[in-house]
C-alpha cells in the first residue's frame, strides 16, 4: 500500500511539473510566461532575449503576440493587440534611467529628427514609468490596445496608464525591432530565430 501511494505521489508531481513547465520559461531565474492576456486576448510568447550592457544584465525582455511572426516590419505595421514585457533584473536600473534608456533607444530607431515628434509622449511614458521607484524584479508590460491605438503601460499587473497614437506605437516598438536596434541580437531573439 505505502509503495502506491508513494507512486502515484510520484505520477502527481511529475503530471504537475510538467504542466507547469510549460506554461512558462525559466531565463536566468526570471519567469517567463507562454502566454500574456490582454484585454481578453491571449497573447503568445514570439521570442525572448536579454538586454545588457558593459556585461551587466539589464533586463530580460519577452515579445508577445496575437500572430507570430519573424518579420520586424509586419510587427512593427501590426495593428493587432501585442505587448513587450520587461523583467527588471538589475538593481542598477531606476525608474529616470529606464525612461532615458527608452528614449535614447527611440532616438537611434527614428532619428534624432524623428525623435522631436515625440517629446509629449516621451514625457508622458517617463511619468508613467516614475510613479513610483523601479527595483530588480519588477515587471513592466507594454501592449497594443488596437481599438484606441494607445500603449498601455502596467507596472506588477497595476495598470499606469497610456499613451495613444499608432505611429508613437511603431517607434517605441522600433527600439528594438527597426532597422537600428538597441541591440541586434535582442531583436532576434525577439523574432524567435535563436
């Protein structure tokens, strides 16, 4: 009798761990869900990479998507409901450095022409982002509500706010999908061609 019940003790955990082995990645200890929701749409994980810089981890990033694809040009020319999450994995970030860092990344993806057309909204995504001080751990997604064509921002599953404006979309998602990039390999990472 014990040696059943310890059987299918076994069986029941296995069954479990396997369930919940794939419902989500493990990268470098950070949690990586398959699958986000956002605004009663499911969301599929498209890729995974990590942002560093001077050999110091950043932040692992995960794209999610309606449909999957490894075309940066129809991501970014996507109206359909996408997110980015950002797993925040270095104490050295804070709320000021993130929002430069973005910044700085929208610069390099539209120009520093192009990048003058979004001060106001650049203003209101460091606002958002510096509500309240960013520490290692935290979490912040960035989706595409397409029926208002805004960027909400949540920060640990509390909603911040948004930002609208399609073409504000496709340059804060260039960061790190356009032709310039943060980071060339993060890009693919993010299309999935690991």
């Amino acid at each position: 009798m014990k040696k059943i019940v310890a059987l299918l003790t076994i069986i029941i955990t296995l069954q479990f761990t396997n369930a919940t082995a794939q419902n989500k990645f493990v990268v470098n200890g950070v949690e990586i869900p398959r699958t986000l929701e956002f605004k009663g749409k499911k969301l599929s994980l498209n890729g995974i990479g990590q942002r560093s810089k001077f050999f110091t981890e950043l932040y692992i990033q995960a794209l999610y998507l309606t449909v999957l694809s490894q075309d940066a040009k129809q991501i970014l020319d996507s109206e359909l409901e996408m997110a980015i999450a950002l797993h925040v994995s270095s104490g050295l970030i804070t709320s000021k450095k993130l929002s430069k860092a973005l910044e700085k990344g929208m610069e390099k993806s539209v120009g520093e022409k192009g990048i003058l057309k979004f001060a106001k909204e650049l203003k209101e995504l460091e606002d958002l982002l510096s509500t309240e001080e960013t520490k290692k751990g935290d979490v912040f997604e960035l989706a595409f509500n397409p029926d208002d064509q805004s960027l909400w921002i949540t920060k640990n599953k509390n909603y911040k706010g948004k930002i609208t404006g399609l073409e504000f979309k496709k340059a804060f998602y260039g960061i790190w999908l356009s032709e310039n990039p943060v980071d060339k390999t993060l890009k693919e990472d993010l299309l999935g061609k690991f």
